[in-house]
C-alpha cells in the first residue's frame, strides 16, 4: 500500500521540531509534549503569546496547556490585535491539575473572530491563581518549505512577559476554518461534506528508550500510520507501524527505535476517497535503562539493546533502514505492508429494539471511563459520541437512520485514549417499519375487500329469497 508521506525536511537542521501540519482547515501548533517546561503564571504581571497565521482564517477558539497545583479557579484568555483591541475573550474554570510532562490542555472558544495572515496578534492569559503554570518550549528559526517566502518571526509563536518578546513560546493550537471557505464551519441544519482529510490535536502520548506511541484525531474516519526518520539521516525510514482500522481518534506505537534519539516522526491518515493527510512530529527517545533494572511496560525491550550513542546513528547506506526519494515539494512515498496493521480489536456486542435504538456493551475493567464514537461509513463523519463512567459498559444510541455503521470505544489511559473494542453494523429499522406499516394497510385492505365482499353476496341472497 503506496503512501505519500509530507514531511518538512529543513527542520532536522535545528534539533528537535515541533509539530508541522498541512491541514486547510485547522491552524495548529504545539511542541513536542516532552520537550516542554513550565513557566509560573504568578511571576508576572502580564503573560501573553503573539502569533501570527500562513492563512487568513475565522479564529473560533484556542488552547493552551497548563497545570494548577492550587485550589480551583478561572483563566481567561483574549485575543487582540496590534492596536491593543480585544476581539475576544473567554473565561475558563479550572479545578487542580498536578504537574505533568506535557501539561493539561484547556480550551477557550470564541465567536467568529477574522485573523488576517498579514497582521499579528497577541493571546492574553489572565488569572489570579498563584499555583497556575503554562507550558512553553524553545522558539525554533522560522522555516520555509519550498518555495516560499519569509513571513514573519511570530508563525510558530512567542512568548510576551511584560512587553518583553522572550526567546520561547508557549504551547497553543489555534482553531478555524479559512476565510472564503465558509462551508468548512459546521452548521447546525447539515454537515457538509468532507473535502480532505484533516489532522488535528497531534502529540506524543509517551516516548520510552525505543518506541514511542503518538495520538491525534482527523475530521472524517481514516486509517492510521506512523513512519520515524532519525533527524540526523532524514532520508531514511528506519521504522513504521500502521492501523488500518478507520476512526476519528487515533493512537499509535511505533517501536525498533534506537535511544537517546532524535526522530522525525511522519503521521498520516488516509480516506479512500479523499486521500492522505500528513503530519510530522519531532522528538528524542530516552536513554536505554541498566541491564539490571525492569524494562518499562510501555517500552518493552529488543532481544538486542541498541546503543545509546548516537554516533552509532552516522553511518549510511542499506543500515541506516529504507531510503526514500523526496520530491521537490518535500514529500516521498513509502510502502506499507498492511500485513503489519495493528487493527485487532474485539467486536463488541451490538443489539437493536423494536423501536431502532442501538444498544452497545463492551467489556470493563470497571476503573477507568470510555468514550464511544459512532461513524457513519457512508460519510466518514461522526454521528454521535457518548462519555461513560466508571463502571459503566453498555450505552443505548437512539435516533440513527438506516445505514453502515461502525462503532469505535476508547478506554481513558494515562495519556490519551486507548481502543478496546470496534464493530460495525448495518441498520434497515426504519425500512422494516415502513414494510410493517404496508402489511398492516395492504392486510386492512384485504380485510376490508372481503368484509365488502360478504356484505354483498348477503344483500344478493336476500333480494333472490324475496324474489
């Protein structure tokens, strides 16, 4: 299976890269989660982003990622042009959120706000809470892909603390759609139709000494992969994983990584119909543990530890893995054997009443929440989505008309969602209902033609015993 993988290969030149999209219709960026570090809030009296976009887009929201080691309260989060006037704010409640690698992610949502790609625009992070910590990373050289011309200093970001433009950015992602494209705003009366694949809210869920698992979702079901380029030889696929399962919530492992690493991971999702989307993340794998100490059991180990001197990753040719011819506009194709798709997951058990509600039961450890995704087949998009609790394993899901199916549930993990169960069904409810409906009519009508039937070969007797 033959895919086109995009990918930013300037960025190995500068060490470990944040995220890069190509996605039309979402503007995001966000630093590798394990390369970040926390800046206190309460240290200064005004904290602030300016940012700046490739495109003209409709501004309807943004997020950060913070912890809050204190008790509970609010942040609010405005966003302003170069004049100094506020387009939009919004408050968000918070509760304590321990410190963690990557952060927690908050989302503020705004109305309608227009970002104009030739103006920059400062995000304002308001709080009075004293143990409130937002996550920056090291601001990278601007970098260009082919052909294009230099923008601004502010496209991938830079902190503001108190009026002083800082030599790091906090993490964010920015969410839209693209002035003139206005069909790409979800309506309330239809959905329209998917164009592209769309990834979003790409990030490393976790990273071991060789193998990393990578989380992100798509605006239509796809399938999933991975491929891992060392920064230092990018021309080179020395790893791949691959999901052919098609869903909306994506995680994957890739693993046969070497440690202490630096690694250009390649994400792509793919639609029949509509094509690849891709995505590149960078980061650095951990240095392999004692031969004495527990492997980790997110990381298991190789019959063979790999060295963890990255000297050893300088060599050339057919060791440094599968080489790749990259096109002028920085993408190459790469062969995924489908044999390898990690896809297996239990059916779970699916049932429809009288009335055409669905009803969903899955197996439960009983000490963690899931979320389930029902996808319709013919449209790719999601159809609806059901959060349950603790405990809890079986879900109705009402309303759905006829049509192909699939439902997809997750497991909340540690760091992101895990699947545990995927099915499909077909439900014809509705046709069923409407053949009922015509038996009973057509059976009324019978009825009725041999009731009047009767009647007149009564009347008939009748008038020949008076005759």
């Amino acid at each position: 299976m033959l895919k086109k993988i995009l990918a930013s290969f300037a960025l190995f030149f500068f060490g470990i890269s944040p995220i890069i999209g190509s996605a039309a219709t979402y503007y995001d960026f966000s630093p590798d989660g394990w390369q970040n570090s926390r800046f206190d809030h309460s240290s200064a009296t005004t904290v602030e982003q300016v940012f700046q976009t490739r495109h003209d887009i409709i501004l309807q929201g943004v997020s950060l990622w913070v912890d809050n080691t204190g008790s509970g309260g609010s942040v609010t989060i405005s966003v302003s042009n170069s004049l100094g006037q506020t387009l939009g704010s919004d408050t968000v409640s918070i509760g304590s959120i321990a410190e963690s690698p990557e952060g927690t992610r908050i989302d503020a949502e705004f109305d309608d706000i227009e970002i104009s790609n030739d103006s920059t625009y400062v995000l304002r992070i308001s709080s009075s809470l004293p143990g409130l910590g937002i996550y920056f990373a090291d601001t990278l050289f601007t970098f260009l892909t082919h052909n294009e011309a230099f923008i601004s200093e502010f496209l991938l970001g830079k902190a503001r603390i108190d009026g002083i433009d800082q030599d790091f950015t906090f993490k964010y992602a920015l969410s839209g759609y693209p002035v003139g494209n206005e069909s790409s705003s979800p309506s309330e009366e239809e959905t329209p139709p998917a164009t592209d694949v769309v990834i979003n809210d790409a990030y490393v869920g976790s990273v071991g000494h060789n193998s990393a698992t990578i989380y992100w979702t798509t605006n239509v079901a796809s399938d999933s992969g991975l491929t891992a380029r060392r920064q230092i030889s990018p021309l080179y696929v020395v790893a791949s994983a691959f999901d052919s399962t098609y869903e909306v919530s994506h995680g994957l492992t890739i693993s046969g990584l070497t440690p202490n690493t630096l690694y250009f991971i390649d994400i792509f999702s793919t639609e029949s119909s509509l094509g690849v989307s891709s995505f590149t993340i960078g980061l650095q794998t951990t240095s392999a543990p004692p031969a004495d100490d527990p492997v980790d059991e997110e990381d298991p180990a190789d019959d063979e530890t790999p060295s963890d001197d990255p000297a050893d990753d300088e060599g050339g040719g057919a060791d440094e893995g599968e080489e790749v011819v990259v096109d002028d506009d920085g993408s190459f194709d790469y062969d995924f054997d489908e044999g390898d798709s990690e896809d297996s997951s239990p059916e779970p058990g699916l049932s429809v009443s009288k009335n055409g509600t669905v009803n969903v039961q899955f197996s439960s450890s009983g000490g963690s929440s899931h979320r389930i995704d029902v996808i319709n087949k013919e449209t790719g998009l999601l159809e609806q989505q059901y959060t349950l609790a603790p405990g809890d394993n079986s879900q109705d899901i009402p309303g759905l008309s006829d049509g192909e199916y699939s439902v997809a549930i997750y497991e909340e993990g540690e760091n992101g969602l895990n699947r545990v169960a995927f099915g499909e069904f077909v439900l014809s409810f509705a046709t069923n209902r409407s053949f009922g409906i015509y038996l009973i009519i057509g059976g009324a009508i019978v009825v009725s033609a041999l009731g009047g039937f009767l009647i007149y070969k009564r009347k008939k007797l009748e008038k020949t015993g008076t005759a």
